[in-house]
C-alpha cells in the first residue's frame, strides 16, 4: 500500500502486519531513500511525536538506507531509536560523512572506472545527509579533493567514479572500524570453553552478519599484545565472557568502551557471582550451555542494530 515513509515523508510502500496475541504490529517499508526497514507502531509514532526522535530522523533514514543495501534490513523499535545516534556507524563529524559517499560509491562500483550514479533527492541517505544539498555538497567536496570524478551530472543526479587516490582510501577505510564487519571475542581460553565459542558466541555472531574473531593466548601468558588492541580498534564490537573471570576479559572490555565500542557481556549463571569486578551495572547475558547463549546473544546483537 502506498504511504509516507515514516521517516523521511517521501511515498512508500508500507505492508502493516496487525498484532498476534501480545506482540506489537509491525510496519515494512520499503523508500527510495531509506531502503527497506521494519518498525514497530509505537516506534513509528514515536519518531514522529516525539520532537527529540523527530529531529533524528535524517539519522535512521542514513542507518536504515546503510543496512538495507550492505547488511539486512533493520528493525527499529522505541529503545533501538534512542540507541542507534550512538552507534559507530554513524557518522561525527563532516569527513566521516564524505568517508561515507566514497564508501558507497566503492561498494557501488562494479569495476575500477564505473561510473556510479547519485540521485540526489533520494540518496543523500547515502551520506547521513539531512537533505540533497548536503549530499551534493559533499560530492563537490570529494571532486575538488580528486577522490571522485564527476561523469555526467544534471539538476537531479550524477554520475561519479573513483579516482586512484579514493581508492586507496577506501582501502584505508576498509581496515578502520567505519566498515568492519568484525566482531572482537573476549574470553577465557581452554577446553572446556571451545564449545561456547563454537556453539554459542561464534554462531550467533555469524547469524546476525558479523565475522567474529578470537585471539588464542596462552594461559599462563595473558599479556595484552599489540595484535589484540589493533584488532579491538577496528572491531565493530566486543562480546565478552566474565564466566571464567579473565583480568585480560575486563581490561579488553574497558579497552573497548573507551573507544565507545559496544560490549556485549554475558557469564554462565553459576558463575556470576564470582566476578572478579563488580560490572553488573551493565547488562550481561547468562547461560546455561552454548546454546542457551546462541539464542540469547543473537537477539541482543539483532536489537542494538549495529
Ligand atoms: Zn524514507
């Protein structure tokens, strides 16, 4: 059926699911700006009524757009909005948003030279632009700093393609955090803890569409080496296992919060007690065998909408 998107005004297709026994209705909308995306009823009101959702709105529309083309569509409900302005997807400042149209001409290239088109009016998304101005603008940006080069341009659109220096940008880009696809794995090493990762940790990362990675250590050697920081600064988050009460766990999970990383904590339940650092104030996940954990941290990867 034909509506507004609810988050940029633009038609849409919109297919509304009503609700089953408690759980709420869902939209799926599909906008020519902010690709296909799924959000709750309140969460479609909220972004509308509340006058501090509303005034983000050019933020989901660049999230949902992003993930809709590269990952998956999301699913936005009332907490997710207030989360993702916080998420490291999102672009701080003017060059992590032109870093964004060098990506997404990059991802869009077919071959080294082709020519990718931007559609103003409906891609500025692309950029976490708040409107088609903002996106031209960073375009000319990129031109004048020979990264791109305009092919064919008219009122509404143009053609770009990359220039050797963009893409060796889009290569230093590619190693950063901006577009990692990996997810960094802190826990204790052995045995016993292989059928969690296996079973538990690993898979649900891979479910949600991230690569995980552990880095074996030795036990009797837990020194933080250089390889570990490198890989935590370009992970797009941390999950980590307080069960056996690591030091190295707690120091790469504060490691990673101060790079304002997402951390996910989770802990066997018989062992949560025991924990070395008080870290209850943030929410861990408690299991009882890997699959327990696989199903648990999957939604909770799912939901914060990386
Ligand atoms: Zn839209």
């Amino acid at each position: 059926m034909e509506e507004k998107c609810f988050l940029c005004g633009k038609t849409a297709r919109v297919e509304s699911t009503t609700c089953q026994s408690n759980a709420e209705g869902t939209h799926k909308v599909v906008c020519e700006r902010c690709g296909t995306y799924h959000i709750t009823e309140s969460a479609s009101e909220a972004v509308q009524d509340d006058p501090e959702l509303e005034k983000k709105r050019w933020i989901f529309a660049g999230y949902t757009r992003e993930h809709s083309e590269f990952v998956r569509p999301v699913r936005l409900d009332t907490p997710s909005l207030h989360q993702i302005p916080f998420s490291s997807e999102v672009p701080r400042d003017v060059s992590e948003k032109m870093d964004k149209v060098l990506s997404y001409i990059a991802r869009k290239s077919e071959f080294a030279g082709h020519a990718v088109c931007l559609v103003f009016d409906n891609d500025y998304p692309v950029a976490f632009a708040r409107d088609r101005r903002e996106l031209d603008y960073f375009a000319r940006c990129l031109c004048g700093m020979s990264i791109l080069q305009m092919d064919i341009t008219n009122n509404n659109f143009a053609k770009f393609t990359l220039t050797p220096g963009g893409w060796q940008r889009y290569e230093i880009l590619k190693k950063s955090r901006l577009l990692s696809k990996q997810a960094f794995v802190a826990m204790a090493s052995g045995e016993k803890m292989k059928d969690v990762f296996q079973n538990g940790i690993s898979k649900a990362i891979v479910e949600a569409g991230y690569e995980p990675l552990l880095i074996e250590i030795e036990e009797h050697n837990e020194r933080i080496c250089d390889r570990i920081i490198a890989e935590i600064r370009r992970s797009k988050f941390v999950v980590a296992d307080v069960t056996c009460h690591r030091p190295n766990v707690y120091f790469e999970a504060g490691f990673a919060m101060g790079l304002n990383l997402e951390v996910f904590f989770t802990c066997r339940e018989d062992a949560f007690d025991q924990r070395h650092f008080d870290t209850s104030q943030y929410k861990h996940t408690l299991w009882k065998t890997p699959e327990d954990l696989y199903t648990s941290l999957l939604w909770r990867i799912k939901a914060r909408n990386l």
